[in-house]
C-alpha cells in the first residue's frame, strides 16, 4: 500500500495520527481544526453509540435535543463555567451574507444582519438546558430529570490531533435534576460506573476511577468524577468524566422545586459526557505496527473472508461454499464480509483487513475445500489455524469471545505493569521516564499540583476511588499526606 | 389537563401549535427560532431514524460525519447554491469571548479574536462535502460514493413553527457521487422511491411523487424529486426531496475522474434529504382534537395500561395479572408501559395517553378480574372493546396492525377526496378554497407560475412522476398545455 509505515517505537505520535488516515477513519477538513470522519471511522463510533445508548436507557436516561447556539447572557450566567470556556468558543455575529458589490460572485457578511446579541455555538449546554429546565421544573414530583442528548459541540483548541482534540467533535451529555444533594452524586457515581462498565466490556481497555483535584475540575463542577486509561506509550487519556455540579446552575438560572413538605429548594445537577475522544483511545490502546486491532464488540467487520483462487471456476466453487457459512454467520449476528474483488490480489486483501483491525480472517483455497478446511487468522495475535469446516460458525465465535477477552487482558497486564509507586521526587522523574501512571503522595495543594506539573509536564489524572488511606511525605514538598494519587503525562 | 384545548375546525394553526406543545413533543427554546425537541418527541424522532437509517444502509450507503462550518471561500464556489442560502446563513466571526472591562461578570466579543476568513454554520453540506470528495475520488474505482450524514443544519427564517420551519433543524443528507448521468438520476429516484415507502408504511402518509419545476428546484440541482404530503387543512407538506444535481457541484470543486478509458470526466451528483419536519407531517396528518394519532410503527409506547381500582389490595391483584401480560408483550417486541401511579386518577391517564396518541390503551378493573377479560380502547377509531385475557398478545398484535392499515387508509381517502380536477380559472380559485390538491393545465412557463402563486398563493408542488400527457389550455393564460401539475397552498 502506498504509505508510509511508521513503527510505534520510532514515532508514536507519527504512528497514531499515520494510522487514523491510512484506516480511513477521519481526515483533516477543510475547516481549522475540524474533522471528516470516514465512514469506516464512522461505523465504529456508531457502534460506540449504539451500546452507550442501550446503557443510558436502562439507568432511566430518555434522549432530547437542546438548541446549538446559546445566547451570550445565558452563556455568562453560570460564571465559573462561562470563564472556563470563554476564551475557545465559536461566536455568531451575523445572520446573513450579500453579494460583495467590488467582487463578482464574491460574498461578504451583510453589517445589517448584526444580531442583537452574540449566540455562542454550545461548547457544552449545561447553560441552555437549565435555562429550560426551569421551566421544566416547579415540584417534586417533576424530579429526578434524566435526560442525554447526542450533539456535535465546539471548542475552538489551538493544537488539534484527530479524534483526541478536535474544534468540532462528536459526543453526548448527559444533564440531570435531582431533589437531593445524595441523589445527584449517587447519580454522577453511577454514570461513571456505566462508563468504566463500557470502557472495559467494549473498547477492551481497562480504566482507573476516580476524582478530579479542584484543579482539574470541570469549570462549574464541584466534583469531576473520571475514567483514565493508559495508552500504549504509557501516557494518560482521559476517556469520561462525570460532574456533580451541586446547585451551581440552579443558582444561575433560578431553578427551584417545591419540596414535598412545601419549601422551596434549589435543584442538585450532574452532567456527564464521552465523545469521539474514545476513538482515539481505541486506537492508541491497542493496534500494532500494522494497522488497527479493533476487539470483536465493536469491530464494523468482524470476519472477513478472502478467496484464494486462480481462475474463474474456482473462485466459483469456492463462492459456492462461503455462501452458506455467510449466512450461517450473519444469522448468529456476526458481521461478516466476502471479499472476491478480482482487482486485489489476496496479499494486498491480508494487509488491508490487518490494518483495518478485522479481529478474524478466513482465507479459502482449493487445498481447503479437498479437506473440507478453512484457515483463519487472528488479528490480535497473528495466529493462524487451519479448522474444519463443521462446527465453523461455532468456532468462529468462541474466537471472537476469545479475542475481545485477550485484548482486554493484554492491556491490563500492560497497565498494570506500568503503574509504579514512587517515594521521592527522583524516583518520581525516572518512573515518568520509563513511561506510564506514577502514583505517589502529594500534599495536596494546588500549587504543589501546579509546580510538578511546570517541572514534568505530569498532570495529578484522578485521586483513585478505591484508595486505601496511608501516611507518607509529599514527593515535591515533604510536607505530610494521608493518601498517593495518580500522575501521568497525559493527551 | 390544564391546557386549551383548540379544535381542528376552529383554527388549524394553533390547534397545531398547542398539540405540539401539550403532547411534550417540542417547544420554543431561548434563542430565536430554534426549538428544544423533548424526550416524548425525540423517541418518535429516533424511531423514525432508526427505520429510515436502515433502509439506507440497505441500499448500500455508509454514514459519515462532515464539519458543521464551511468556510466563506467554499461555501460561495457553487454559485447558485451560494445565492440561494446566503440571505439566511448563521456566520462565525469570532472564536473568544473576554471579560467586559466596564461589566463585571459580562463578556463581549474579543476583537482580536476575529477570523481571518468567516465560517458559515451549514445550512446544508453540499460545499463541504464536494471540496472534501475531491481528494476521494480519482478513477471509476472510487465510484460509485453512497454517503450519508445525520446532521443538524441552521438556516435563518424569519418565520418559524415547531418542526415545520425553525432556524436550526436536525436531518439526514445523502451525497453520493456516480460515473455516468443516468446512474445519479436512478441514484435520486431511488431515495425518492425510499421515502415514499417510509412515508407509506410508517408514517402512514400516502404521498404524490414528482419533479418540481424550476422555479421550485433547489439551489445548485438540475431536477428536484420530491413527495408531498396533504395535512387535514387540505394544505400541501414538502416531505422529502431528492436532487439530481448534474456537474454543477464537481465543476465547482474541481473533481474529476479517470475513466476505464482513461480519459478525465467530471462527476455526476445526488443530495437528498428528510428532516424534523416529518415530525410535523405526522402530526398534522392524523390527529384529532382529543390529541395525537400515532401509527403503530412510530409509537414510542404502544400499549399502555391502566388499573382500575379501589385500594392497595386490589392493585396489587391486578399488577400480578399484568406482570405476565407485559413480559408476553415484550417479548413480541411491543413497547408497552404500565402505568400504576397512585398520584392520578384514571380519568386523567385516559385523557393523557389519548393526547400522546398511544395506539391502544388497555384498562383491567375488577369485573375484568372476574370475567378474565380487559378493556381495550383503539385511539384511532376510539372504539372500545371487551377482550378475553386468553390469546390476548395476538389479539393486540393484530389490533396493532389493524391500525396501522387503518390510519393509513384514512389518510389516502382524505387525499383521493380532495384532489380536484378543473379546468378554468374560476373552478382553480373555488378549489382551492374548499382545500386540498389542484390538478391543473399550466402553460410551462415560470410567469404563469408566479403570476397564480400571486393571486392565490398556491404552488406548483410537483409534476406526478406517472403524469398522463393529454392536451389541454391553461388556466391562467390559455396558452396550450401538454399536461396537469398539481397545485396548493403550501407549509
């Protein structure tokens, strides 16, 4: 194939961004720093969507559709939130265009289409929907409100990667009310168990959960639960995050609910999101030198088949036995694909469904077909096996249940091997070094946050949930701390 | 309920305006013509994407996602698409917000944050598109290209209802590229033939398929398809079109290919399009004044029921009856809720389920506890009936059926009705005032269009695609015809 082929251990960067074009899953755009994402891209994150959407309907959640602008003094309201965003936001000033007078066929923006006030294309609408939910909301009896939306938002970033940081991206956002403080972190905590859940079962990548410091904070949260995964260069993705926002928003946009005993109380919020930010950690956790490795649950192509034949006739023959095992494949709910392209021969077909990470290949020859044979291949291990034909589609999916489980154990292993528990500030700086989460006491203020940050680029990614309290020294400070918590360089 | 109840006879409009708002499908959000869709109307909208996403995927197209901005440059490269939508385009200037230096807590548009060249929010995708198939296609091997988007688009109208007409809207836009000119026409004219169906057989909207004429194209195609639908008000729905759209859009971006004889040709294109708007085609196409009518195929709920009864005791022997009835429903794949609240009479939740349109609404009380039986009450015909609990799944499947059909068939009889043939100006003109289609003699010339569009503000919505030719005189300058177009009044 005509491009050029990097390794992850010569340029990882190069690789990742590489391999998202020679995939065909996304492309730069025409437009600074947006994205095209292909439709090979495209069917993976739908499958994304497909099971996100499954889990959020069964915790309650009903899909609705919010407005993409929102008016600048709604946009200022909440002000930690609007201050967070501010300075990377798409603003719409005019409503309309007209023919430049000095430019045949030219046009330029009408001066009498100024709009009154300025809409802010959503870079996240917590703002608009409380500005609607109080109107949504006067009783108990109105709460808890459990509502997603699927949008595209935008955040005007500087330095883009496809996928990892886009102008425009993809996601969802959750938004809810809740009549208790309790009831809404309850909530904000089993969201994110639903994406860990997600992350582990579907993208095959496991993740450490935990809190946000004030720092890291979403602007207006008052707790950032997350979900961090570890990429295969040992750097931190932050793959969700879900926020208690405590009465924040309510207090902005004056949504009040009467209690059951007749007071009038502010409402507690939580908002919680993914985007097509866990493309990119789908591709980083996992694929090789030699293209993507995608685990079964969420691969578009789960088999592919590929003829080997010369001549006609035998690919004929060869036509007429895949036929019933297509079948029988898609009748078990497996995606499969029979490419008998005559324009590609079989050795540019292994290396194009290896670089597009199609977990399972079946190659058919004439030898095949005398032992009423099949040879697959693993994408993820590069195995191959000659089987029988009986009992194929059996086969087939104990393998696809083998792969998506090995994926996930290699990448466990893989971050458990790289989470290195330090003592001091030199230990601290060669464990980042060798590359992957370095867990270590700290002080806990963010100026000690902020200063190991300016001297290695390693951010605090989560104090994790599940942490055991111990006494030690602040590896920047010395200064006294009762818990470790997680750096890593991260995206 | 605490809402005014508006019927259909007494203003059309705002009986329409008040279903859409009582019933919880939509309502007017914060910013200017733009809606919020709430959860009840978003489940209808997923219900339809969900069936209309199938059949495209069924006909071979992929989707994929292009950026919501297109830069000024391109979107001017087509110029009659440009002219069409450049008087209501939304423009991004800016891409910062500051703090207002005499406002404390304000922010205004950072003026140093202007951009060097502005962005267009799409109101549609053709130039986006086009300019980025250019580096996708380069021989007849990358054709044919079958694309679709499920997007949201912002177009400025100046006079805005829920669904029908609001300055952003949620769609699906197909862009498909082909080698030769008769593959894009049977391109266009299968999508068309693809909404008819979804129109026919879920919306249950018979519709009439067409060209329209040149004055009513879109902007930048060679011929425009579409299906129109007839509301209760006898007024014309433009439910979905489909565009033949010749060269223009390859000779504007400049994307050719090679041929198998290797000469440089340019590409052939379609668009095609269904909206939000369906939504308010469902509405008006079949409710009533008690509220919606929902055919079966879109009904977020199917069935609901209801207890009739006196205590908790009672209750609870009547939700042991319905637990079984529920998980058999379930099981067929009918959505059915069991609505139990004690905080509202029954009286109220017949009322409630009626404006929601739930095609079947089952009440069980104890007499039925007795007699093994339940009440069953159609919404579309309102009949009620008493059922015996045996074989009781089958009897609601069939009923669901049932309705479906009937519904349609309602519609397509309102429709037959109200198609008038006439042959003179004044018969055109009392038509037309009794409602419904006009089948017509038009002399073929874009004047004679306008000029009855001016007195009668009906247009022409389509030639039928299966028009017989027959001679006759128009009715506005009696110039020879060689066929009937259809005339109305439009939404």
């Amino acid at each position: 194939m005509a491009f050029q082929k990097i390794k992850r251990n010569e340029d990882y960067s190069k690789w990742y961004n590489n391999l998202v074009i020679n995939a065909d899953l996304a492309e730069h755009s025409a437009v600074r720093g947006c994205m095209v994402i292909k439709p090979y891209g495209y069917a993976i994150w739908e499958k994304m969507q497909q099971q996100l959407d499954k889990m959020f309907k069964e915790t309650g959640h009903s899909n609705a559709y919010f407005p993409l602008f929102v008016p600048k003094s709604l946009f200022e309201a909440e002000e930690k939130n609007a201050e967070g965003f501010a300075k990377e936001c798409a603003v719409v000033t005019h409503y309309r265009l007209k023919s430049d007078p000095n430019n045949k066929g030219k046009l330029i923006v009408d001066e009498d289409a100024k709009l009154e006030e300025e809409l802010i294309v959503r870079p996240t609408s917590e703002a608009i929907i409380w500005s609607t939910y109080k109107n949504w909301i006067q009783s108990y009896r109105d709460l808890p409100l459990l509502i997603n939306q699927w949008a595209n938002v935008v955040r005007w970033e500087m330095r883009t990667r496809l996928f990892l940081r886009t102008a425009e991206f993809l996601w969802q956002e959750g938004h809810t009310a809740h009549s208790t403080r309790q009831e809404a972190i309850e909530e904000s905590e089993r969201m994110l168990e639903v994406y860990a859940e997600f992350s582990e079962t579907f993208l095959a990548i496991p993740v450490i959960k935990g809190v946000k410091t004030p720092n890291e904070r979403f602007a207006g949260a008052e707790e950032t639960y997350t979900i961090e995964g570890m990429m295969q260069d040992g750097k931190a993705l932050q793959m969700g995050t879900s926020h208690f926002l405590g009465q924040n928003f309510a207090k902005a946009f004056d949504v009040k609910f009467a209690t059951k005993e007749g007071t009038q109380e502010y409402v507690w919020a939580t908002s919680w999101g993914v985007s097509t930010r866990l493309m990119g950690a789908l591709i980083m956790a996992h694929s090789d030198d030699e293209g993507l490795i995608l685990p079964p649950n969420l691969a578009p192509i789960q088999v592919v088949i590929i003829p080997i034949y010369k001549g006609e006739e035998e690919l004929e023959i060869i036509s007429q036995k895949v036929k019933p095992l297509q079948e029988a494949l898609k009748k078990e709910g497996i995606s499969v694909k029979y490419d008998n392209r005559d324009t590609q021969r079989s050795g540019w077909k292994f290396a194009e469904y290896e670089l597009k990470g199609v977990p399972l290949r079946i190659a058919i020859g004439p030898r095949d077909l005398l032992n009423n044979t099949v040879e697959i291949a693993r994408r993820d291990t590069k195995e191959k096996m000659s089987v029988s034909m009986d009992g194929l589609t059996q086969t087939i999916q104990n393998l696809l249940e083998e792969i998506q489980v090995n994926i996930y154990s290699r990448a466990k292993d893989f971050q458990t091997k790289n989470i290195h528990l330090v003592n001091t500030f030199s230990e601290f700086e060669s464990a980042l070094e060798t590359g992957g989460f370095v867990s270590a006491h700290w002080d806990g203020t963010p100026e000690t946050e902020e200063k190991i940050k300016e001297e290695t680029k390693a951010t605090i990614r989560c104090i994790p949930l599940d942490n055991k309290l111990e006494d030690g020294v602040c590896i920047m400070s010395g200064l006294p701390s009762k818990q470790r918590v997680l750096f890593a360089r991260a995206y």
